[in-house]
C-alpha cells in the first residue's frame, strides 16, 4: 500500500494520511493546527472514505471542507461525533472573530454532519481491500486506533495514551506487521502521575485554606472532566465554567465511553456550572475554585478570573495541560504576564500577574517508556512516527530494539 502525509508527519497538529491500497483512496484524519494565523494540511483529493480517531481540531478540523467539496463519508465513534460538531462550529466561530479566511462555512459542516458513520469498538468493517475494526486509544472518551487487516495488518493510533486516567482506561497494544504511532513525547518523560494529581490536590488545599482562590485553566474536552474528577472529593466552593460544561454531558450521555460513570456524576454535581452573566458574577464573588476555558490563556472566560486574582498572592493559577510557544500560558510561565486585549485596543498589552502560577503535567499522551512498552509489545516490523515536534530520540530507541523506523515528511510518499 501507498501512503502519504498531507500534514501531521512532523509537527503535533494538522494531520492527515492518505493511503492507497487495491484502487481504493483512504484518508485518516483531516485536521487543523489553531494558531494565529490557522494552519491547514495539503490539499486532500477526493477519497473512498476517511477515518477519524478522536475530536481534536488538529485531527479533526478540516472534514467539514472535505465534505463540502467532495462529499465524503467519515467514520468515527459516537461520542467523538458529538463532540466534533461543538468544536467545529466553535472554531468557524473562532476564525470570525479573528479574522482569518474561514475555510468552509456551516452548510459544510451540516454536510459533515450527515456523512458521519458511527462505528464503535470491536466493530468491523470492509473497505479498501482491508477489514478495518476499532479499538479504544485511551486520550479521552471514543479516541480510536484503526486496525487494518488485509496482506499486512497496520495499526493506526492517533493519539495515544497507555495508562488509565481518571476519565478513560488506557490503550492495549495490538499485534501488527506496521505500527503508525504518535510520538508527541518521544525524547521526554511524565513525572509520576500519582504524585503529579496529589501534589495538585494538596495545592488547591493549601490556597483555599489560605483564604486564596484556585483557578485551574482547562481544554474542554477531556481535560475539564480529568480535574473536576480529581477535586470532587474536596468540600470546597467550586465552580465550571466554558465549553467544558457542554462536553461533560456529551460525556454522560454516552457513558460506555467514560471509565466511572457515577465518579463522573458525582464530579458534575459538586462543581456548580457557571450558566448566566449573574452565575458568573456569583461566582466571581464566592469561588474558592474554579475550572475553566481555555487551557492555554488565550481567552475564554478563563481571562475574567484571572482578572480578579492576578495581585493576590494568597490565590493561583494552576496550569495543567501543556502549553503551545506564544501561547498566553507559556508566556505566564517564562515572563509572568499574559497578554490582554480590551475590545477596543488593536494591540494585546502585557500584564503583570503577581498569583502564584504552578504547572502540573497530566497529560492525555504516553510518553517516550510508555510508547516504547506499547511499540514492542504491539511487535511490528515496521513503524512509522508522526505527530511529533522530534521524533530522532523515539527512532533510535526503536532501531536499537531491532525494528525499521520510517520518518516520513508531509507530501512524501512511502510504501509499506
Ligand atoms: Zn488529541
Ligand atoms: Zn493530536
């Protein structure tokens, strides 16, 4: 089979991987990086079908324009399904109010919409040649790996995350003569989880207790319900507030995809949804703690918080997700401002935030041993590395354990 990156190969963000096998055309994945400005993948042509393994916009953001143009059919699970149409009408959304060209409109993704195909795991489907079935990529609730079995059997992760979280179960290895993998932490490892969720359980602790306010900066999807599962035990004031709110329902409507059901329950009933402008100021007023959009400082009501806090060095602002270069979050972290932009100003001016700032790592991706104990004991002759900012460190440490690594660069095409 032919294949070949439209984007993805290289970089943590706007995938796509188009595959050829027995006259029929494949695409996995068809995302879009959310920088400013936006950046997009190659050119899709028109595909047979395409894949798609979780609700990330870098995975996801660009099937609604394959759809407008080509009309496509997409399988992805359930949950997944719900989620993607929430985030891609928030990012054309987004693309609005920034001011970047929109690169479809809301008829494509109604056309989305309608071209999706649910699958769920342990399903099987025949197509290109192959027997194409799913399994559970751990990352966050319906995040999929696709097993192609035909001549060869591939295995395609996605992201990937090996051990159990709070919110979902992690990934099992799967037999497979090609493994295209993500190697977003190749080279770096995760400080013990464990001790990670304590430490961040024993801070909140201490800034309540202290008279301060917590406020932890979350994505919406996974990451949200991820920390209001770690706190729920606290009996402390605390509120949700951002897209994570919508998402956590989507969650529970569909509870065959969420590890604890009723811990994910009891989370949501202990953390009270900001839902009106008087819900807001309430909790502007009162919280102890508060979870909320966007996980990386760049806007979303996580910036009105912060507002009030921002000289207090009783309260905090703990970070928990990683933080993209020029991002208001990594900027708090090396400078200790962020940039803010007032309606009416053209230019973001930076302000100074005297909270205390901490970052603790609860990442939804298996790090470089993790991939590495996934890799072998999924024992395939070839793999390939995608996703990743620096995949050499990975590549070594596969070659070194006696199997072919392949590096492939968007727009290059390979032949497994
Ligand atoms: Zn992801
Ligand atoms: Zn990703």
């Amino acid at each position: 089979m032919k294949l070949k990156f439209l984007g993805g190969a290289e970089v943590v963000g706007k995938m796509g991987l188009l595959l050829q096998n027995k006259g029929a055309s494949l695409l996995l994945e068809y995302g879009m990086t959310a920088s400013k400005p936006p950046q997009y993948p190659l050119a899709a042509p028109p595909v047979d079908m395409a894949f798609l393994t979780h609700s990330h916009l870098d995975h996801c953001g660009m099937l609604p324009w394959l759809c407008g143009k080509y009309d496509t059919e997409v399988v992805a699970t359930p949950i997944t399904i719900d989620v993607v149409e929430l985030l891609v009408r928030d990012s054309l959304k987004i693309a609005g109010i920034e001011g970047y060209p929109k690169p479809f409109n809301q008829e494509d993704i109604q056309t989305l919409m309608r071209n999706f195909t649910p699958m769920t795991y342990g399903e099987i489907m025949d197509v290109g040649g192959f027997e194409i079935e799913l399994h559970p990529a751990g990352h966050l609730p319906g995040a999929t790996m696709y097993e192609l079995r035909g001549d060869q059997t591939t295995l395609f992760t996605g992201d990937l995350h090996t051990c159990n979280m709070r919110l979902v179960w992690g990934a099992h290895p799967v037999k497979c003569d090609n493994l295209i993998i993500e190697g977003t932490y190749a080279g770096r490892t995760h400080p013990d989880r464990l001790k990670t969720e304590y430490a961040l359980i024993e801070k909140v602790k201490e800034i309540v207790e202290s008279g301060g306010r917590a406020i932890l900066p979350c994505f919406a999807v996974g990451r949200t319900q991820e920390v209001m599962l770690l706190l729920k035990d606290l009996k402390y004031n605390m509120w949700v507030d951002g897209m994570g709110k919508t998402i956590s329902r989507y969650y529970l409507d569909r509870p065959e995809y969420v590890r604890n059901e009723k811990a994910l329950r009891a989370a949501k009933r202990r953390f009270r949804e900001v839902r009106t402008p008087s819900d807001r100021r309430r909790a502007r007023r009162e919280a102890q703690v508060i979870v909320t959009t966007g996980g990386m400082l760049d806007g979303g009501p996580v910036l009105t918080y912060i507002e009030d806090v921002k000289n207090d060095p009783k309260s905090a602002i703990l970070l928990t997700g990683f933080q993209v270069e020029d991002s208001n979050g990594s900027r708090l972290l090396s400078e200790g401002v962020i940039n803010v932009q007032n309606v009416k100003e053209e230019i973001p001016h930076p302000v100074k935030i005297k909270c205390q700032v901490e970052m603790y790592s609860l990442s939804a991706h298996a790090d470089h041993n993790e991939l590495m104990d996934f890799i072998n004991a999924c024992d395939p002759e070839k793999v390939v590395l995608m996703h990743s900012d620096d995949r050499q460190p990975l590549a070594q440490d596969i070659e070194a354990s006696g199997m072919e690594v392949i590096l492939p660069m968007a727009d290059e095409e390979f032949t497994l």
